[in-house]
C-alpha cells in the first residue's frame, strides 16, 4: 500500500503542476481537457493491451454471441462506463462559479462517504464479511474536517445549489463514483477460494469501456448543434490543434498513471472500502498541497493559505488514525486461513 500511495503522490502531483502550468500560459481549460485525457487514456490502453492485462483471471465464463467471455464483464464494463462520467464531470465541476478548491473538497468529501456507505451496505447484503474498525470511522470524521476546513475559509461554496446544471454535473459525479467503488468492492469482497484477486485484469477491462465511451460520447457532442463558449473550445481542439498539443498530450499520461495507481488503492485486496477510500483521497489532498507549493516556487503560483495548513494538520491525525486500523488488520489477516 505504501508504494502504491507513494507513486499516486508523485504522479498527482505532477498532473497537478502541469494543470496549472498550462492554464497560466492561456491554453483554455477545454482544449487542455481533451489533450490530457488523450494522453491519459492511451497510456492506460497501450500498457493495458501491451501487457495481456486484459485477460482476466475469471470465476467463471458464460456464452454472449457464442463467444466465452468472464462473467464479470456484466458489471465490470458498466464500471467502465461509469469511470467514463467521472472524468469529464471533474472538470467540468472546475468550470462551475464556484473556487476550484471548493469544487476540489466537494468532490473529496463525497467519495469519503461514498466509501463507508459502500461497506455499510455489502456488510447488510453479507458481501462483506469484515468489520470497519473504529480507527477507520474516527479518521472519516477527520478527512471530513480537512476538507470542512475549506468549505467555511472558501466562502460561496455553496452558490452551485441554485444551478440546475451544477447540481446535474455533480450528482451525474456522485452517482458514477458510488457505482463505480460498489462494483470494485463487489468485485474484491466475491472473489471465492482459489480465485485469484486479478486487479490489472479489472483495471484494464474497465479502462477498455471507459475509453470506448468517451470516444463515444466526444464524436456525438463534436456533431451536436449546440453553441456553448466550452464547445467551441471543445471543435477548436480538434479541428485547429494549439503548438502545445504534444505537450498537453504528454502531460496527461501523468493522469494515466494517476488512474492506475488510484484503482489499485481503492482494490487493495483485504482492506475496507472505507480504509481504501480514505488513502486515496487523503494521498491526494496532501498531493494537493505539494503541487501548489512547487507550482509558487516554479511559476509564481500562490502559496498554501492558512486554511490548507490547517487541513494537512486534519490529514494527518486522519493518518494516525488510519495507521492503527492498518496494524490491526494486518493482525487479523495474519491470523485469517487462506484464501479469505
């Protein structure tokens, strides 16, 4: 888990100075959307497929237009699907009148509740035959005042309830995001014995439907007929690419790999929904706070403000936290018999 957070770290932060690094240049936020996820989604497919990721370790087959495929295909792709409305929505939450932290924080805070609902619920269902410790539950009061904290210094945070188109962008985020970390806990908690926990297997099926999608998706709002500042940055990035495209291109393969390790934190075999959730978004908001500060130190960006501070100190005892529910798991995983 360690190594998996740690290379989340770097690679978000990297995604998070190269962000504002091509913002501050004046490449417009949507042609700079369609460059890096360009990137992003052809690194996650070219390793995905190089490497026979694709051929997932099933419990089983069942036959689709005489071809055998995994039976877990039937809820794996619409995952896909769903990671698809999540990438696009995350931006466009940037985009609302709204700071871009406080879009940042709403978007943290839900996935942190998404997560422990998620084990509530497979715990009723009997999905999940593991408790969420008392550690874990502390440290979600925690993460939620870390990203709190932002909320009350922000100021408006709250202006986007009176949007419609708002609150459709985030709760299309909220309702892609539960489905999505209920179908990867689904996925970990119905693995039975002798049947191998195949993570990459999951990630690039996933990544396959998503990227389908989003191709989709773009063709159809590239030939709508509405008019939209956003839509014709979202043509002009097509059909009158910047000198910098190449650039924007390779800076999202950071994102790519962003994807990569955040799937696997929140796959982490044995762990909670709850403890898995709260790693990948505690990793990120430290990220956050270590992309600003490189982002002032290498192009005048701003300096993390008192709140930020006051945040990372949440973090922390959410860590702390964290850490103890992590030694007593491990305990009792070490205790467990084989195959559970």
């Amino acid at each position: 888990m360690a190594q998996l957070c740690g290379a989340y770290f770097a690679f978000y932060v990297v995604t998070g100075v190269s962000v504002k690094w091509f913002l501050a240049s004046g490449m417009p936020d949507m042609t700079f959307l369609v460059y890096s996820t360009a990137g992003g989604t052809a690194l996650c497919l070219v390793v995905a497929l190089a490497r026979g990721w694709w051929r997932l370790e099933t419990a089983g087959t069942v036959r689709v237009l005489g071809a055998s495929v995994p039976r877990e295909l039937a809820y794996i792709l619409p995952s896909g699907v769903c990671t698809a409305v999540v990438i696009p929505t995350t931006t466009l939450m940037y985009s609302l009148p709204i700071s871009v932290m406080v879009a940042m924080v709403i978007m943290r805070g839900s996935v942190i509740v998404i997560s422990r609902a998620v084990d509530a619920i497979q715990i009723r269902q009997g999905i999940l035959k593991r408790r969420v410790y008392r550690e874990e539950d502390v440290a979600v009061l925690f993460a939620l005042g870390a990203v709190a904290v932002h909320l009350v210094f922000g100021g408006g945070g709250f202006d986007f309830i009176r949007s419609v188109a708002a609150l459709t962008i985030l709760g299309s985020y909220v309702v892609a995001y539960s489905l999505r970390i209920y179908i990867m806990n689904y996925y970990k908690n119905t693995r039975g014995a002798g049947v191998r926990q195949d993570n990459k297997g999951f990630f690039a099926l996933e990544q396959i439907a998503a990227s389908v999608t989003l191709a989709i998706v773009a063709a159809v709002v590239f030939a709508a007929p509405w008019e939209a500042p956003q839509l014709a940055d979202f043509r002009a990035a097509f059909v009158e690419p910047p000198p910098r495209w190449s650039l924007a291109f390779l800076a999202g393969t950071a994102f790519g790999a962003v994807a990569f390790f955040s799937v696997f934190i929140f796959m982490f075999q044995g762990r909670t929904a709850t403890f898995a959730g709260l790693v990948n978004r505690l990793t990120s908001l430290v990220a956050g706070t270590g992309a600003t500060l490189l982002s002032a130190l290498l192009f005048g960006g701003r300096w993390p403000k008192q709140e930020d501070w006051l945040s990372l100190g949440f973090i922390l005892v959410a860590v702390a936290f964290l850490t103890r529910a992590e030694r007593r798991r491990a305990a009792e995983l070490a205790l467990a018999p084989a195959g559970i």
